[in-house]
C-alpha cells in the first residue's frame, strides 16, 4: 500500500485496510458466496492457503524471473495452486466443493491475489510476503463471515455450522422465529445491501478517524503556536 | 437445448453482474461515465467471445486427447493474457481509432474473471461448439447491458446529495441491489 | 510422459506469452493516443493496475 504507514491495532488495521469493504477487490466471490456460514469458512480457508503459499513462492522467484513474463509467471504459480486446492476440497469436502462451484476455480482472477504479488511479494523477502498474505486472507475471511453471518441470520433466522468432511450438524441456533425471517437476504438483492451497508460503515469509520487525526493535529498545531507564543513572552519578559 | 432460450438466459435471466456475481471489479470501477462503460462493454466483448471459442478449441482438441483436463485452469488462464496480449497489438497495428476508444481497458480484462468464467462455464456446462458461440456472445451482452444501464444511473448520482459515508461505491451497490430486483422479474421470462 | 506433456505446453503457453509481450510492447503506440488516460476518479479500486501505472506516469512527469 502506498498510504503512509502508520502503527494500528489489529482491528483498527482490518477495518482500514480491508482488502473488501475498504479496497474493494474480491468482491465478486464475496457477494457470491456468503449465503451461509459455512461457504463462508470453506472460501475463506481456500483463499489463505493459495494467498500465503503464492506469496511465499512469488518472493522466492520474483528476483529470477525476466521482467517481460513476470505476470504470466504469477498467474501460473497461483494457477496451479488454486489447481490444488480445488483438486483436495474436491476429494474430501465435495459437497462444499460443489456449492462453492467456480468460485474455487475464480481465485486464479480473484484481485487480491495477484494484487498482492504485483504490490508486495515481488519486492519483499519470503517472511513479511508470508505475513503480508496471511493478514490479507484473515481479514477477507473476516469480511466473508461479516457477510454471512448477516445474511444467514436475517435470511433464515438460524446460525449453523456442519463439518464440511461429513455434513454432520455441529451447532445451530435459531434466533428469530420463522414468522420474522427475511428471505430476501440470500438472494442477489440482499448480498447487494449487505454489501453497501458493510462498506458505508467503513467508509464511516474511516471518515471519523480521519477527523479525529485532523483535530489531533490541530491541536498539537495549537499547542505548539501557544508554546512558541509564551517563549516569545519570556523573551521580551527577560530583555525588559 | 433451444439456441434462442440459451441465449436469453445469459444475457437476461442469468445475467453474469446482476445474477452470478461475476466481474464486478471493472463493474465498479468504470461505470463512472458512460463513455467509459461502453468502451468497456465492447472490449469486454471482443475479448470473452475470442478468448472463450479458443479455449473450447484447446480443451476438446489438445487437452482431453491427452488426457490433460486437470490443466485447464493453467492453460485458459495463460491463453486469456496471451491473447488480450494479441488483441492489444492488432488493434494498435490497425485500428488507431479503435485502439483510442479500447486501448486503456484492454490490460485490465485479463484479470477480468468474467472472462476465466466463460471459457469454464462452457466446458462444466458441456456446451457443442455452436452453443459455446452463443453463450460467448450472450454473457458478455448481458455484461455490457448492465454496465451501460448501470453508468447512466451513476452520471446522474454524480450529481445528488449523499452522505458522505455513502458517496461512491456504497451508494452503487444500493443501486445494484434495486437493479437486481429488477432483473429478477425476468426469471419467469423463459 | 503425461508429466512431461503438460509441462511442455504450460511452457509453450508461456512463451507464447512472452513473445507476444514483447512484440505488445515494441508495436508504437498510434498517434494521438500517446497521452490516454483512464477515468479514475470515483472509483474505489485502489490496488487497480491502471490506476497503479496512471499514478506512476504523474510521478515521473
């Protein structure tokens, strides 16, 4: 990112930097597939371990590879690992597999991973791409679970989770009766909303922080007037 | 199945923004101003019906004889750049005027998904040749429609009051969401 | 030797690609067109290569 760099907190470093709702890059997936919490999880999980080993390997490879077929490079590298990663959910989640669909195969053009070569991992070494990639997928995943919580719980009024192995039910909460449920949140409409809501509270938040920094600054501007205001006195007090 | 249905269901029903979710980062990114929609919609659609066609083309005459299907994904993806790559230089090679127009969007498509989305779509679908024809054509129409429909809506929010939190892409999805309903309304069309 | 045939077409595929980068890059750019830009203000997409490429043009002006 070229945005001066700042010390954050974790959190405050999700919402700001957040590769979704702030930089909008992955959405397609992420409005796609947030019906339910566990497709959630699944592309969440898919996406970190493509993002973190494609950034590990871009670093290795970044300094030997010729210039003229840098990009088609990354897109093989993170091909076959999307190639993967499909090949073993397929083996043993298929049925998240199947719901997830293209979407595995979509990675490959998913902005944030070739972003992220393109802006990080050709120019750093292995352990800050390996980090770099892992804070990028944990907070894609953050905003997928963001999505679908939101969306499974107005949609169909249940929290739920199953084991994507054996699609054995493992927790499920019903918190609104089936009275109030608003099935309109698992379709395209809802994702949509969702989405603006999420985003605008974003933005939101950014706007807050950056008035609040500008007032610092004021402030700090103002003290340091006052500061140079009294040492003129004492100055003149002095020579008097 | 009926040309004319398959057709309508991927410029309309199915549509790839509105209903697949597909291609939404070039959906966001210049739907600002009208001339820029359509100078995308149009090179969107050159690039998904030629790219797509010769992906068929490589799937069913190179990799199945072979017995390579689980390199699909490496081959499309590098015959999506490479030729994004051709089209580039024909057109600056011949068509200045044309280059004018679709010269900037053009690097931007390869990392378009719509793009990889077709040429998949038409393999997992198990389409002939004429039907990969007509879904080429059909989903990236469907694509342009949206763009087009989408950057007259968003010229005239340009000018409205919003909150400031919501200026820009979050007021935009919004707008998707109601355009969504709308094209919604079609599913019962076939 | 299913092996080896995949990894010589990924390979032509490459080259492929590296050729027509190239021969991309040393087609001139036609009159008039020198100076395109794109339309980026009012869009959200910060990470976007053209903007990227846009921004690094200023910089070098």
């Amino acid at each position: 990112m070229s945005e001066p760099v700042k010390k954050r907190g974790f959190w405050s470093e999700m919402i700001y930097n957040n590769p979704v709702f702030g930089l909008y890059l992955g959405i397609c997936s992420t409005l796609a597939i947030t019906t339910t919490l566990n497709n959630a999880i699944g592309m969440g999980v898919a996406v970190i371990v493509v993002l973190t080993i494609s950034n590990i390997v871009i670093s290795l490879i970044a300094p030997l590879t010729p210039d003229e077929i840098h990009i088609p490079v990354y897109i093989v590298v993170i091909a076959t690992l999307v190639t993967v990663v499909g090949m073993l959910m397929q083996a043993y989640t298929p049925e998240l597999y199947s719901t997830l669909g293209t979407f595995i195969d979509l990675i490959v053009v998913n902005c944030i991973i070739l972003g992220r070569a393109e802006a990080y991992a050709c120019s750093h070494n292995v352990a800050e791409s390996a980090k770099d990639g892992l804070m990028m997928g944990l907070s894609y995943t953050f905003s997928l679970l963001a999505m679908s919580l939101i969306r499974q719980l107005l949609g169909t009024g249940v929290i739920e989770l199953s084991n994507p192995m054996n699609n054995q039910v493992i927790f499920s909460l019903r918190l609104i009766p089936e009275a109030f449920e608003i099935p309109v949140f698992t379709t395209q409409t809802g994702a949509f909303l969702t989405f603006a809501v999420l985003s605008a509270l974003v933005a939101a938040y950014k706007l807050n922080d950056e008035k609040k920094e500008k007032a610092a600054a004021k402030a700090k501007a103002d003290a340091a007037k006052l500061a140079a205001a009294n040492a003129a006195k004492a100055k003149v007090k002095e020579a008097a | 199945m009926n040309l004319l249905t398959l057709f309508l269901s991927a410029l309309l029903i199915n549509n790839v923004i509105l209903s697949k979710f597909i291609g939404m980062c070039p959906f966001m990114g210049v739907s600002t101003k009208l001339s820029s929609a359509v100078g995308m919609g149009v090179a969107v659609i050159f690039v998904i019906f030629g790219a797509s066609v010769l992906s068929w083309a490589l799937y069913y005459y190179c990799l199945v004889p072979l017995g390579l299907e689980y390199m699909k994904l490496i081959c499309f993806i590098l015959l999506i750049a490479a030729f994004v790559q051709f089209v580039e230089m024909f057109i600056k090679k011949n068509s200045p005027s044309l280059y004018k127009s679709l010269g900037i969007y053009l690097p931007l498509i390869t990392t378009n998904c719509a793009v990889l989305y077709v040429a998949l779509d038409n393999i997992s679908q198990g389409y002939n040749f004429i039907e990969t024809l007509v879904n080429s054509i059909a989903v990236p129409a469907g694509f342009m429609l949206v763009l087009v429909i989408f950057a007259t809506i968003r010229e005239r929010l340009a000018g409205s009051d919003t909150p400031e939190a919501w200026k820009g892409n979050p007021i935009a999805f919004v707008v998707a969401a109601i355009m969504a309903i709308a094209f919604s309304a079609f599913a019962g069309l076939v | 030797m299913n092996v080896i045939v995949a990894i010589l077409i990924a390979a032509a595929l490459l080259g492929l690609n590296a050729w027509l980068y190239v021969a991309n890059k040393n087609t001139p750019v036609p009159e008039g067109c020198e100076s395109l830009k794109p339309d980026c203000a009012g869009c959200g997409i910060t990470d976007c290569a053209v903007r990227i490429r846009q921004n690094d043009r200023e910089e070098n002006e």
